[in-house]
C-alpha cells in the first residue's frame, strides 16, 4: 500500500507539472505575472486536485483494497486522468471549449474498469477540469467564465450518459457509433444551457447553432480517442477489455492456431468446453467474455506434448510403455505448462491463473489405480495428484467443473439428461469433497445453477440421433446400398 501512495504522489505531480505548463503555454511572454499575481490560484489548483486525487484513493481503498494495493492499477487510473486533461486542454485551447473530448475519459474507465467505477472517476474528472479551467489562465485569468460553468456539467453528463450508451457495446465499430448517438442528447443540453445567453434582439444563429456543432464533433472525437488510447492501456498494463477478449478468442489468435493444428483433438474439446463455461458464467452473473477466453486457452499446456493426452492420440497411446509415475507427471505438468506459456505471451494474468487452476489439486485417477494394482497398494495419492492452486475465482471454478463434465459425458453410452445429471452432481460433490472451491467464494446455489446449466447444454450437444440408412444415391438418383463395414464389425 506504501508503494501505491507513492504512485499516486508521482501522478498528482506530473498533473500539475501539466498544469504550469498549460499556463505558460497559454501566455509564452507573461506567465511570470500570473505567478505573482494569481499564486493563490494556483495554489487552489493544488488543494482542490490534492482533494480530489485522495477522494479516489479513498474510494478504492474502501470499495477494492487488492485492486487499489498494486500500484499498477493506481497508475493506470491517474495516468488516465492525467492525459485525458492533456487532451481536453489541446483540444479547448486550440479550437474551442466545446470541442473537448470530455467523454474520453467515462469511456475508457467504462471499459477498463466497469459501470460503476466510470460513473464515479467521471464525477471526478468534471470537477479536476472545471477546477483546471477556473483557476488558470486557460479561458480567463480572472475567474471562470459562464462557458466553464456549462462545460463542468455538459463533462458530467456527457460522460454518464456516454457510460449507459456504451455498458453493452462489444465491438470498436460499436464504440465508435456510440460516440454518434452520444451527440444528439449533448448537443441538445448544451443548446439548452446557452438559452439563457442569447441576445434575442441582435440574435445570430450561427453563434448559436456553432456551439451545438462543437458539441457533436467533441462526442465523435472522445470515442475515437477512447478506440486509440484503449490498445494502449490493454497493452502497456495488461488489462482485460470486451475487445481484447475478442480478439484473443478470434480464430486469428496464434495460440489458438497452434492449438487447432499440434493438437486438434483438445482444441475441440476446449470449443465446448467454452460454450459450457460461458453459459455458467452467464447464468450467475460473472464475465461471459472473459469465461469463454479462459475456457478456450484452459488447456493450451497440452501444446507442450500433445501426443500424450487421449484426445489428441490416433490408436497409439504413449502412456502404455510410460511408468505410472511418470505418466501422471506428464499429465499434471499441462497446468503449469499452459500458465508459463500463456504468461510468455503476456496474456492477461486471469487467463494464465485459470489455465494453472482448473485442476486445483485433484488426483489424477487413472494412474493413480494402475499405480495402486502394479505396486500391490503402495502409492502416495500426492505423487499422482495437481500441484494446484485451488480455483481463486468462479470462472476458474466454473471451467473445473466444465472440462471434467465434458469429459466424462464423452465416455457415457447413455446420454440421457438424468445421467448427464447424475454425472455432472458427482463431479461438483467430488470437488466440494476435496475442499476445491474453498479460495473462489462460490456459493452452493451457484454450484447448483452451474450444475443445472451443464445439464442442459450437455444434454443438447449429446443429443440422439436417428440412425441413417446404409445407402448413397449416384449419378442417375438411384439408391444403392452402401458397405459400411457395420456387419463385419458385428460378426467380429
């Protein structure tokens, strides 16, 4: 927590380095004057952000402590701030006050941190720019004008109603429409706000309707400054976004590519294990997004040695010639393999975590028995057993208990909903048995969602199908019989 304080003691500098150097910006050949006679503006500059900088640090500390602990996540928030006063100034100074991007900032806190923490920065940030504008010499050395007053709340409205346009939006070309809708209702506000200053007598509608016009291109703007600046704040902190989790779920994602072409067999498996997993996460209101990406990398480990895992083998099965032993290292080496390579190739920690996870610290039964038969009853369950950790959130959670049921649903000859059922509840028991969702907070009316889920979706994929008949029509739409090999295998 000591380093994070420091984080935010570097940020609020470079904040107000910005704004001195606003000021002389602003006046190249007289900004000594405004120091000397407008200090204690400046200084109110320094109060009023000092303020508002521990009211989000406050904030954080009493809503996420583990969130506001890593400095990481403290500079992504003031760094965030700070630039996008930088653009706001660019843009209010150099074209028009109107222009600003203020709903860059909501919508970017939007994406990086939820609904409701973008609500609470934007408030925020209205106040750190209609403090910035009233006080320095940005608009008027003497004090705040009437058009900073309008621009304190068109930031706050701008931005909130910027906040509840974009909470579903899934893709960049959604974000960027938004950014078109957002104009409508902002520019009619401000046109609102600048009734009462109209001189009806001389009115000119140009300098009534400009204002407006300003309004709209400053939505436009903010949501393609937030689609610039968005990569940059996933990239640089690693943070997850819809967007992101998109692209790492495309069919374009090189991980995935290996997948599908070294070991088909589980990237097939992780297909539906994804659909699974999405599904659940749906239904007890955890991050669709982000439980369909983890389920899809929660086997990529097996990239390692693909050869060694069933659904990948092809009639030889490597594990016949292998030491009990060495084969169940073989096996749980997968989890460790799939969080060492997915964090090489810096993807977001959740995913990593959830690749290390989602066998917790299970027995690895199949070698565990050949061990126990071969050696007379004299194996230790640890060596044949994950190294862990326990699922920490309820995705990982959730994937645990997807994968076995997919599984184990494969082997059933009888793919009825009442054994998938009975299937499914054994695998939740067995877990809760050994102590597995003890460190994710899941609650027992969530495990029987999930449970119920899985059922219903397992039951779907594994649906009956009606037997077709052995024929094949040819050239001349006639119907011959077709030797399918089925009476030979039946004589055998």
């Amino acid at each position: 927590m000591i380093w994070s304080g420091f984080s935010v003691a570097l940020c609020y500098i470079t904040l107000l380095l910005c704004v001195f150097l606003m000021i002389v910006f602003n006046d190249p050949y007289g900004w000594k004057s405004y120091f000397q006679e407008e200090l204690s503006s400046f200084f109110s500059i320094c109060v009023c952000s000092l303020l508002l900088f521990a009211i989000v640090f406050y904030y954080y500390y009493i809503e996420d402590r583990e969130f506001i602990s890593k400095p990481k996540n403290v500079f992504l928030i003031f760094l965030n701030m700070v630039i996008s006063v930088a653009f706001c100034y660019i843009f209010g100074r150099y074209i028009g006050i109107y222009i600003r991007p203020m709903a860059m900032f909501a919508l970017i806190c939007l994406f990086l941190f939820g609904r409701r923490q973008a609500i609470m920065l934007n408030f925020v940030f209205s106040l750190l720019m209609f403090t910035i504008d009233t006080y320095s010499n940005n608009f008027e050395a003497s004090g705040a004008t009437n058009a900073v007053y309008i621009s304190l709340v068109l930031a706050f409205v701008c931005g909130t109603f910027a906040i509840f346009l974009a909470g579903n939006v899934k893709t960049r070309g959604g974000l960027l429409f938004t950014g078109v809708v957002l104009s409508v209702p902002t520019a009619v506000v401000l046109l609102l706000l600048e009734l009462p200053e109209m001189n009806y007598e001389q009115f000119n509608w140009i300098n009534y309707v400009a204002p407006g016009s300003y309004a709209i291109l400053g939505c436009i703007i903010s949501a393609v400054l937030a689609l610039a600046m968005l990569p940059f704040y996933e990239a640089l902190f690693n943070r997850l976004t819809v967007f992101r989790l998109r692209e790492l779920t495309s069919a374009n994602a090189p991980l995935l590519q290996r997948l599908r072409t070294e070991a088909p067999g589980t990237f097939n498996h992780s297909l539906i294990v994804a659909q699974l997993a999405e599904s659940c996460a749906i239904a007890i209101g955890e991050n669709a997004e982000l439980a369909r990406a983890a389920a899809y990398y929660h086997d990529v480990g097996k990239l390692k040695q693909p050869d060694c895992f069933t659904e990948n083998q092809t009639g030889y099965n490597v594990h016949d010639e292998l030491t009990p032993e060495l084969s169940a290292d073989i096996i749980r080496s997968h989890a460790k393999d799939g969080y060492d390579l997915l964090t090489a190739a810096h993807l977001p920690k959740a995913i990593a975590d959830v690749a290390r996870e989602h066998h917790g610290t299970l027995p690895i039964k199949y070698f565990y028995d050949k061990a126990m038969r071969l050696s007379g009853g004299d194996a230790n369950i640890k060596d044949y057993s994950y190294l862990g950790p326990t699922p920490s959130s309820k995705i990982a959670a959730i994937i645990m208990i997807a994968d076995a049921s997919e599984a184990s649903s494969r082997v059933l000859r009888d793919r009825s909903p009442e054994n998938v059922e009975r299937v499914v509840r054994s695998i939740i028991e067995e877990r809760m048995d050994l102590d597995q969702f003890t460190d994710c907070n899941i609650t027992m009316r969530e495990l029987t969602v999930i449970k119920q889920t899985i059922v219903d979706a397992l039951s779907g994929v594994h649906h009956h199908r009606v037997k077709y008949p052995a024929i094949r029509f040819n050239r001349a739409h006639e119907a011959v019989k077709e030797d399918l090999g089925e009476e030979d295998d039946a004589k055998s």
